[in-house]
C-alpha cells in the first residue's frame, strides 16, 4: 500500500468497500463507520460513498490494488457526473499497485517491455471483444498479463486464451502463475505456454505469458530489456 | 512510494541510482552512502550494487515509478544470474506505482478496461517492432499509454504514433497527457487524439489514448468499465 493511501484511510470518517478488501485493511478501519457489502454491489456502494460526500463528510472507497485498474475510480467518477454533483465534492484518485506490479515482482522481471493487460471476465465485456484483444496482444509480442482468468462459473476462457497463443507463440514460452500476488500468503510458478494449465488457477490469481524474448531461470521470468551485460 | 520501499530504503545502507531519481528521496537517502550516476550507466550501477551485496552490506537500487515496468529489477537480475551469484545474494524486487497507474489517476478513470503500455523509445528496441505493436494496440482497441514519447533527439515518433491510431479511430478520441505525474509539479491535460501534438510533450510526459468508449468531460478521462448505472 501506499503512504498516501494509509495516511488516508486514516484521516477519513467513513470507508466504503467489498467486504474481503475491508478485511484487509481491518487495522486502519477500527473505530470508523464502515459500510461493506459483497460483490455485485459495486454501484450501490459507490452510490453511498457519493451521497456521505455531499453531506460534506470525508468518506474512502478501496478497492484492492489499484482503484484505477479496473477498479472503483471509473464507477465513482461516472456516477458523479451523471448525479451532476462532481463539482459539488473533491474526488481524488490514489493510484496504487495493481496485480500486474505485485506479480511481476513476485516472478523476477517479466514487464521490463512492452505489455498489455486483458481481463478474462466476460460479465460486463462481449467475449468476442475479448477473444479479439487476445489474438492481438499475441500477434504484437507483448508481454500479457490476463486478470481473472479463471472463476466458478467461467472455466473455458483460459483455455480459448492458451489456444489464441499457441498459434502464435512456441509451447517453451515462459507463462508466470501468481496467486495473492503480495498478500501474504502468495503462490508463485513459473510454467510454461504448453503446460501452464495443469497448475491450479483460481480467481485470486494473474497469469502473465512471456514475450518472444522472455526467459526463465532459477526459477524466475524475466523479459530482457535489451541492453548489452 | 509504498510504505514497503520507504522501510526498505530507511534501513539499507547503500542506495544506488541515477542521480534525478536519488534527488527524488533526497531526504531518506541522508547520511547513508549513495552511489550515483548519470543516464547510460544503468549497467555498470547495477553491476556495483551487485558487488556491495556480494560484501554481505544492504543496497537498495532504486527506479523511478515500478523498477519491475521498463525498470531496473530485470538489469540486477540478468547481470546476477551472468555473475552465477544469484543465490548468493537475496534480491527482492519492490513493487512501485508506475506512470502508468500514476497518470491513470490524475486523469480521472482511463484505465478501467484492457490496456497496452508501449514505450516510443527506439533505443534498445527497433522502431519495426514499436510500430507494430502501435497497430496491434489501435486494432484491438486497447487504452494505450505510451511511455517516453518523445526526447530530445526523438521527437518523429510520437507524430507516427498518432498516424497510426488515427487509421483505426476517430479524431475525437480522447487522449490524456500527464507530466511529471503525482511528483508535485504535474500537469494534466485532456485532449483528442486529432489535437493532441499541439500540446507540450516531453521525456517526462505519458500520453495515454482511449479505446472506443473512453469519454472526456469536465476535464476528466473516463473509460466505462460496463456497469449499468
């Protein structure tokens, strides 16, 4: 976490967020008014936050790594406008670390180059447009991080993604897998293109596949950035 | 910074780095040893730091924004498994927030959906392979941050870079330019994606380009992530 985002957790009367994400943060929230609910209310939790704002209290919404990777900032931001009260409250976004930072860590150096990152979900996002961005990102060389890549319900997706890359890409390229990347009690491998599926994959885990220069070594993934050793 | 990269440059002994990026943390680094160089010598300051450990002393090397984007966590690592000594030191790399997710924020929200980072830096990367993935980028619709878009000696490619997306999207795509993001002196400005090169932009600037989407409005860059509101 960030200094600026402790010290604001701190500061604040209210914090709003997904139950899970609160219990993370349960040492900075005692005391304070809290106002959780599970997934899927991600709007209606927002919807709160604004309307404690507009009563001139000081109110935090957390999301987990960065609110503005997927995250709670663009929820906030357009209810705010469409409510026609952005100017009436003072919305700051604190950026923070998102999964593809903490995981890279984790594997050693895989994002030292040009990367793109996907979500597997397709809840709120056509498949088609998914599949797409795949083949995309496979055909470009970037290095791709693929965000919920695997939940109860959506099992096939990370399969389609595989197949996409296999067609571009050798089985040998490195594949890092990183389970609660920086919480504590993180998973880390370092697989391969071709065999990466037969390690667990769940929704609390990223799944970063290599670029064509990307190598993998004493159990670490690391992406060349090109200079001469 | 996260609270995890304060601690650590507090309690080592050595810091190594470039000497605009030491200037940063001006404060934490007194009275401890520094080791400072200019631009270029990022190898042979990775190469001491390296030594200093081997010497069984605490260093910290320090990147600006997330050493594991574009930064020096792939340098230290390459050169300690060359050396053979990577088992002899303990390397921890320390995720940061990199300009990606720092700009992202002082925008408002443009990084809710799938996105590709892409530096313009030919350096150590041919310009063929840059500008492919520019058109996979604008192709499969990603959010694309571009990282060093211009410098001194190049300032040609950010004028290819808005040739090629606007092959693919409308001039009024929203563009987000951010200098000196969240270092105290930033500067935010939203643009189009037909206008933008009219703005100031420099080697201290990210150029961020909407996907489909992504809107502007009360100077703010939004990209829906799909809830309905």
């Amino acid at each position: 976490m960030s200094i600026k985002a402790y010290r604001t957790l701190q500061q604040v009367e209210v914090i709003v967020g997904y139950k899970t994400y609160i219990d993370l943060v349960a040492e900075l929230v005692k005391g304070k008014e809290v106002i959780s609910s599970g997934m899927m209310k991600e709007v209606d939790r927002c919807q709160k936050a604004i309307e404690i704002a507009l009563q001139k209290r000081s109110v935090a919404v957390i999301s987990s790594g960065d609110p503005g990777i997927y995250g709670m900032a663009g929820v906030v931001l357009e209810l705010a406008l469409k409510m026609g009260v952005q100017e009436a409250i003072d919305i700051e976004i604190i950026p923070g670390i998102t999964s593809a930072n903490a995981a890279a860590a984790s594997l050693g150096a895989p994002l030292m180059h040009d990367f793109a990152v996907i979500s597997l979900s397709d809840l709120l996002t056509p498949w088609k447009t998914i599949v797409q961005r795949l083949e995309y990102a496979a055909q470009g060389d970037f290095v791709t991080v693929l965000y919920n890549p695997v939940s109860k319900k959506r099992t096939e997706q990370i399969k389609e993604a595989q197949r996409i890359f296999l067609k571009y890409k050798p089985g040998n390229t490195p594949v890092g897998i990183v389970r609660n990347a920086k919480r504590g009690n993180e998973e880390v491998t370092v697989s391969t293109l071709a065999e990466f599926l037969k390690h667990p994959i769940d929704m609390f885990t990223v799944v970063l596949i290599g670029n064509n220069r990307t190598f993998s070594s004493a159990e670490l993934m690391i992406t060349p950035r090109g200079y001469s050793l």
